[in-house]
C-alpha cells in the first residue's frame, strides 16, 4: 500500500497550517496509521515544538533533500503524540525542489500510510514541490476577508495543477466570530473559497497553550474532538458537521 500525501496550505500566513497538521497527524496515528509529517518551511520552524521533538532534530528536510543524509536519520518519533513521526524545516535556508520532494516521497512511500505535509503560506517554492506530489489538498484559512481572499486564489491554483481533491478547514472559529460582521457565516467561507468544507476547528486557548507548550493537546478539549472528526472523515467516515 502506498501512502496517501495530503498537502496542508493556506494563502494568508498564520492560519493554522502548522497547528492543523500536527494535531490531524496525532489523530490519524491515534486511528492505528503510520503517519510523517514533513514541515517544508524554511527559516520559520514550528512543528518541532507543536509536536514536542524540539531540541532532537539534528537533521532537517533540507538535508534530506539536498542528499547530505538519508531520511531516516532526520526522522523524529514524537514523544507526545504516539505513531505520529516527523521531518523539521531548517531554521534557515534551504531550496525545495519538487524533483528532490518526489524522490523522497517515493521512498517513503511504503512505510506510511500518509504523508502530511506542511508547507509555507502562500504559492512559493514548498507550495510548489507540495503540490507536484500531494492527491489531496487541505485549504486553511481563518474566517477574515483576507484569509478568504487570498484562500480562494491558492485553490485556484490547486485545481488549475489538477489537484482536485481539495478542502476547506476554517479554524479559529469562536462563539462571537461571525457577529463581529467582517465575515457573516461559514456559507460565505464556503462559497468565496469555492471549496468544499471539512472541518471547523473552534478558537480553543488549550490548543493554543499546549502547542506553544510541546504538550499534548488534552482529550477533553473542544479542539481535540474537531481534529478527530477531521481525521475520521479524511479515513472515509461520514461525520456530519456540526458548528457550535
Ligand atoms: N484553533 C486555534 N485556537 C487558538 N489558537 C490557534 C488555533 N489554531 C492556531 N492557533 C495559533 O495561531 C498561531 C499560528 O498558528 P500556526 O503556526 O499553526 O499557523 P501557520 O499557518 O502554520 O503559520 P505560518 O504561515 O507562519 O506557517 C499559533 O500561535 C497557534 O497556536
Ligand atoms: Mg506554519
């Protein structure tokens, strides 16, 4: 069985991207999957600390990809997320090639049931490498004009490479987020992204706090169940949406 790549994107930097891959990760590898998270972001590293393997990565996805060392050996376990294993951005630097990105994925590609990846806001290099070995697309954005602005020209560009498989997560989304009137409703989400919706994911500060933390985000929290239902719809099951 080869792996599924699911590509996690956004146009608007800090939407949740990082946040969102990790914690989806945690929820698949909690289902019994053999799930890498690959962070293809340079100079702005943040799974390592979200999925507790700060301070172990010795070696990160540009020295896998450029050949100075073999993936395994820039492979983290994470501590606080069992089955879910990870690959670091460098803390700076580093050149995405997607011909180096589709090498690698072929040889990992047995090993794991899915390959998430992590790329960097908006349509640059990691975009681009993501994009030429990703079958389904994760569009996440916040519910403000600019993230759906900018979220409807990246699954635009999504579909015009032919990834058709592609979602909306729309995070942060709090008891008062659509009276504030910038966004009136989750429709208007839907339909400026012209995407199809898979998860609301609530403003949750345990998620917050834990990710900042290098905890694990605990099971009670209202976030926890959202990732879970998106996992589980992500395996096929039919969870209905349910905002509240
Ligand atoms: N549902 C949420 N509730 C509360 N805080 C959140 C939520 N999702 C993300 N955050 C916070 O928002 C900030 C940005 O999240 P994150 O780093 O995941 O975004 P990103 O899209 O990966 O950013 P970048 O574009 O810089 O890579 C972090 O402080 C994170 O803890
Ligand atoms: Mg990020």
């Amino acid at each position: 069985m080869s792996a599924q790549v699911i590509m996690i994107a956004s146009g608007k930097g800090g939407t949740g991207k990082s946040t969102v891959s990790v914690l989806l990760g945690s929820r698949l590898a909690a289902a019994g999957k053999r799930v890498l998270l690959i962070e293809l972001d340079s100079g702005l590293r943040s799974v390592d600390i979200i999925s507790g393997v700060y301070g172990k990565t010795v070696y990160d996805i540009s020295d896998v990809l450029s050949g100075r060392c073999q993936a395994a050996k820039a492979i983290i376990e994470s501590s606080i997320y069992p089955g879910l294993s990870v690959i670091s951005a460098p803390y700076e630097g580093g050149v995405v090639e997607p011909q180096a990105l589709q090498k690698l994925i072929q040889v990992l590609d047995s090993y794991y049931d899915f390959v998430l990846i992590d790329t960097a806001a908006g349509l640059g290099a990691p975009f681009k490498a993501a994009v030429s070995v990703s079958q389904m697309a994760l569009l996440v954005l916040t519910p403000d004009p600019v993230a759906l602005r900018d979220g409807h020209i990246v699954a635009d560009v999504l579909y015009d490479a032919g990834l058709q498989n592609v979602r909306l997560v729309v995070n942060r989304v709090g008891p008062n987020t659509f009276e504030k009137g910038a966004v009136e409703d989750l429709d208007e989400c839907i339909d400026t992204v012209a995407v199809q919706l898979i998860a609301v994911i609530p403003e949750s500060v345990a998620l917050q706090r834990s990710s900042a933390a290098g905890q694990p985000l605990a099971a009670n929290a209202l976030a926890y169940r959202a990732f879970d239902n998106l996992a589980q719809r992500i395996l096929g099951k039919d969870i209905p949406l349910v905002v509240r």
